[in-house]
C-alpha cells in the first residue's frame, strides 16, 4: 500500500480544529501556553464596587470564598453554640423565674438549630447555599434573644443591647457573610430590636434614644470592616488566581521541555535523572542547502519558516506517540520508545519518518520555494536524561545516537536511510531498497537501506 502525503497531514486523534492550524499546507501548532486573562480592571471595579465586572469572575469568587470561608463558618456555629449555652447560665442568674423557658428556647430549640447546620456544613449543598444559611442563622439566633427579652420584662435595658451589638459584630466579621447578605442581616436584626425595645415597657424614651445611636454607630463600624475584608478577600482571590495561572504557564512552559514523566520526577525532587533503554529508535532529519536557502532572507523569515515546517513535525511526534528531542538549527531529532519504552518504537519511528517526507513533498517557504530533506534512522541501546544544571534539556546520547547521526549526514536528498538493524525489525511490514554498502565516520562501511513505505 503506498503512503498517502495526505494522511501525514491529518491532526492526532482527538485534536480540535481551535488548537490545531494549517498553514502552507502543513499542520502547525504555535507556541502552547496556558489560558491567561489579565483580571486587573474587573479587580479595580470590584475593589469599589465589591463585584467584578466579569459575571463568571464573580460566580469563581463565590465559590472561592464559600470554599475558604467554610471551616471558619463552622467555628462561628460552634462558637454560637457555646455562646447560647453561655446566655442560659446568665439568664438563670439574672431572671430565675424564667430559668425554664430559656432552657426551652436556648437549649431545645436554637443550639439544636444550630447543631443540625453544623453537621449539614459538610454537605456539598451547604457550601453552594451557604450565605442563605449563614443569613438564615444569625436571624434565628436573634429571633431566640427577642423573645426571651420580651418574657423577661426585669432584665435590665443594656441586657439586650449588648446582646445585640455581640450579635451584629459577629455577623460583620466572624460569620463569613458578603457584605451584602450581612447589611440584610443586620437591618432584620436592627427591626427585631426596635420592636422588642417598643413592646418593652421598662426601656424609657431617653434609653431608647441611647440604645439606638449606639446601635446604628455599631452597625456603621461594622458596615466599615465587612467592607474592608470583602475587599480585601476579593484582593486575594485576584492574587491567588494570577498566581494559579502563573503556576499554570510555568507548568506548561516545563512540559515544552521535557517529558511529562521527567518533568514529575523533576518536580519531586529528583536530581539526577538518566535511564538506559536496550531498544529505542533515534532518527535524525536535516533540511538540504540550509545555508544557501536563507541567505537572502531575513533571521524573521527564517525563524518562520522554521516554526512551519518543524510545527508540522511537532503535530506527527504527538500522533505517532514519540519524543522530540531537540531541534539544533535546521537538524530535527526524535526518538521512540523513550521515556516510555514501547515494543513498536521502530515501526512508529518509521512511520512518521513516511509523514515527515510527504509534509515535505506539500511544504513551501513563504516565497514559495520548496524543501528537501535527508533523513538517518538507526535503532538499538540508549540512554537519556536530563543535562545540564541551567537551561537544561532531556537529551539522548550513545553509539546508537552517534549512527543515526552519521546515517543521516549519508543520505541522499529527498530519501530516508536506515541501519541494517532497522532493516532487519521491520522487513516484514515496510519497503525496503538496498543501497549496498556506505562509508561511515568510525565505523566502517556499513550496509544502508532506503525505507519508502509500507507493505501491502
């Protein structure tokens, strides 16, 4: 079956049309990094406003704060918890007569209240809803110190408003309320007050009047911090974000250097990394009169035509599941059954070497010059690892590398010459035309072959 060029030129399995492009009639894949959207006028608005301009941005701020915030909602509720308990043992001590009944509102209905919350907290429907619940609440919690001040006419007048304050204080700042949820809060907190003192016949005008302004004066205050850490915690977001997404980029910017198998070893610690392969393929690609091609273009033109042709190449590493060593000017390498070892890395090898020549046969420089080029493969021992302690690259090396190399620099133009070795692994399945026997520097002549394409 001969080799169809346009075969060589479809994407891998699974690639969309939006990540990979076609230009000059070859497949290319610009330079890969990770989504990046500057935030910084969404984040300037909400500082002010107290939400970002972008609706999504703000849906992923929730989340964030819903996530962040949940342990330390859990605490407020434990806390409050212990809070009422606290209020029974000094309604008992300021108003024994109505010891009962506070144990009945305190102790059976709002710190069980409070318990189930608790335990539902770690459910996933808690963190969705849990501004609702939070709010929900503090109000409850209110509406329990309400009645018991109404069944208590002798409790004095700065009984409840200190309740109160302690109650507006933590919705501002402890509850992890928004700002927003904890003002609705608070007004329905501030009504619950103004009714009880109005009902409350022991609360003259004069205290009322007192109770009032020291109430609204807390209220401001704590209208003045839930701002401040809204904004802040929206800062945060801001900044944890960018710094995910640098982390993102630097990730990706590693994995366009090595393996992502090298790259996990690397990032757990490991400082020395080499393995030795007893079978891989090395091949080794050179564009033909590299130097007479660019000599009437500019180092950009250059630099383009390069990025063309050798993205191309990059799209056939991914499809045929090799490893790109490095490019070294106009010299591609490539090599299979590394750093993972598979049984097919000649063949594979062999086949994106058919891909590589038909992209070749189609590609064009931009002023429309065509390009050949020689191509050496030789498979047997290798090893590989990481070199170098700065700019480092995962390289290979080895007599294996040397040969294929050299069967490269041999070949002639246009054609792929492999090693007998090679030959003698894939007889059965690839065409194969005898050279006969070629001079090799420190080796010898050795018997070469021309692969042009599969069998059957």
């Amino acid at each position: 079956m001969s080799h169809d060029p346009s075969s060589a030129l479809a994407p891998p399995t699974g690639a969309s049309n939006r990540r990979w492009g076609f230009h000059r009639h070859a497949w290319h894949t610009p330079f890969t990094r990770a989504p990046w959207r500057r935030p910084t006028s969404s984040a300037s608005e909400s500082t002010v406003k107290l939400r970002f301009v972008d609706p999504s941005l703000e849906r992923r701020f929730h989340d964030y704060q819903s996530e962040k915030f949940i342990v330390q909602s859990r605490v407020g509720i434990g806390l409050g918890i212990l809070l009422y308990g606290g209020f029974h043992i000094l309604d008992r001590y300021l108003c024994p007569e109505v010891a009962t009944y506070s144990a009945i509102i305190r102790i059976g209905v709002v710190v069980p209240y409070f318990a189930i919350w608790l335990a539902l907290s770690y459910r996933p429907f808690f963190k969705i809803h849990i501004q609702v619940y939070l709010a929900i609440g503090a109000i409850v919690a209110g509406l329990g110190h309400a009645s018991l001040v109404l069944t208590m006419p002798s409790l004095p007048g700065s009984y409840y408003l200190g309740v109160t304050i302690i109650l507006v204080v933590f919705i501002f700042t402890f509850s992890g309320l928004r700002l927003i949820p904890a003002l609705f809060t608070s007004i329905v907190i501030f009504a619950l007050f103004e009714v009880v003192e109005i009902i409350n016949n022991n609360v003259t005008k004069a205290e009322i009047i007192f109770h009032n302004f020291v109430l609204v004066s807390m209220c401001f205050l704590g209208i003045l911090s839930g701002y401040l850490i809204e904004r802040y915690v929206r800062n945060e977001f801001v900044y944890d974000m960018r710094i995910s997404q640098e982390k993102e980029r630097a990730e990706q910017l590693l994995l366009n250097i090595l393996p992502v198998r090298i790259a996990d070893r690397l990032k757990a610690g490991e400082l020395a990394i080499a393995d030795s392969f007893p079978q891989a393929t090395i091949l080794f690609a050179d564009i033909v009169h590299f130097t007479s091609l660019c000599s009437n273009k500019s180092p950009v033109d250059v630099a383009m035509m390069l990025n063309d042709l050798f993205g191309s190449f990059d799209v056939l590493v991914e499809k045929h599941g090799l490893e790109k060593i490095k490019t070294m000017g106009d010299c591609y390498v490539v090599a299979g059954g590394l750093p993972s070892e598979r049984a097919d890395h000649a063949e594979a090898v062999a086949d994106f070497a058919l891909d590589m020549q038909s992209v070749c046969s189609l590609y064009r420089t931009r002023q429309g010059e065509p390009v050949s080029m020689r191509v050496g493969i030789h498979t047997g021992a290798v090893s590989a690892g990481i070199v170098g302690r700065s700019k480092f690259i995962y390289d290979v090396w080895g007599d294996t590398v040397n040969t294929a190399s050299r069967v490269e620099s041999t070949c002639q133009i246009g054609r792929i010459q492999v090693t007998e070795a090679l030959h003698e692994r894939l007889s059965g399945m690839f065409r194969f035309t005898s050279r006969g026997r070629v001079a090799l520097e420190g080796l010898g002549t050795v018997r070469m072959y021309y692969l042009e394409g599969r069998l059957g």
